[in-house]
C-alpha cells in the first residue's frame, strides 16, 4: 500500500511539474509571437494614382512590390529566400458599375540543380482596383490572395510569409504523389 501511495505522489508531482514546464513554454513562445508582430511594420510601396495607371504600369508595380530584387535600393516588402523565381502576367480586365479591375497573377517556383523543372509552383492573385467615382488623384487600391485561399490581403496591412507558398507547393506535390501522376 506505501509503496501504491509514493507511485501515486510521484506520479502527481511529475504531472504538476509537466503543466508547470508545458505552461512556462507557451508563455514563452507568445511573448516572443507578440513581441516579434509588434516590432513589425508592413511595407509597402507608393502605388500609383488611377489617372496615371496602365496595365502595365501595374504589373511594373507589382513587380516592384514582391521583387528581391529592389530590395538593394528600397527596404524589401516581401520576405523571400533568392532561391524563389517568378513569373507575371496580366490576366485580364472587369470592367463594373463604380470601379475597374484588372487582375494579374505571378507564378512562383524554386528550381534546383537537379531538378530545373519544379514538380508544382504556387500562384499569387493581385487585383488592382480603380474607382470611377472617387477623385483620380487618389492612390489605386490593391489586393492580393494565394490560389489555395480566399483570404484577401491588402498590401499595406499585410506581412507576407514565405511558408505560405511553401505549404501550397508541398501540398500539391503530396496530391501528386498520392494520385500517382508522373
């Protein structure tokens, strides 16, 4: 019976003491969660105005906005690895009642050494909107979503992550795999 008793206290202190080590842990893990969010500020670029925008002046400025590549001359908006390659294109033109859209998509992919050619890329969606009825002075608005998601982000009130577009590639190739397409 002593010895059933000092498992027992044994056993709830070694409980008590995981709680307390699983609780001080995820403390932890938030405060430096908030204390990172909070330092952070999104980036963003001067979009251009409605008067002033074309077609290809907008897909200029989302390549400006995602690119790497600017990162030398202005603070980098997207955080990516250089491994990451992309490709854009305007999609097309909807024209409705009170604004425009036009929408765009840039294909992402990491091509390596082996494999030049990557097994699955993930699609980032842009929307720029122009409003007919609002003053042509002011900036366009845009918009942006990953083609596994509705989410729609807005460049400046979003901070983009890189795992995002890993989970959509990883995701597809998982697909792949378990169809046992080639």
């Amino acid at each position: 019976m002593d010895k059933e008793n000092e498992n027992a206290a044994i056993e709830k202190a070694a409980h008590t003491i995981v709680k307390k080590v699983i609780r001080a842990a995820q403390e932890c893990y938030l405060n430096n969660v908030q204390k990172e969010e909070a330092e952070y500020t999104a980036r963003n670029i001067q979009w251009t105005t409605c008067e002033n925008f074309t077609v290809e002046r907008g897909l200029q400025q989302i390549e400006e906005y995602i690119s790497t590549e600017y990162a030398l001359f202005v603070q980098q908006t997207w955080e990516l690895h250089k491994s990451w390659l992309h490709c854009s294109e305007f999609l097309w033109e909807e024209d409705l009642q009170y604004s425009k859209k036009y929408h765009y998509r840039v294909l992402w992919s990491i091509p390596t050494r082996r494999k030049p050619i990557p097994l699955a890329t993930a699609s980032t969606y842009f929307v720029i909107e122009i409003s007919k009825i609002k003053p042509v002075i002011l900036p366009v608005e845009v918009f942006f979503f990953l083609e596994s998601s509705r989410l729609i982000h807005r460049p400046e009130h979003c901070r983009f992550r890189e795992k995002w577009l890993k989970d959509i590639i990883e995701n597809k190739i998982i697909l792949r795999e378990r169809l046992k397409l080639p």
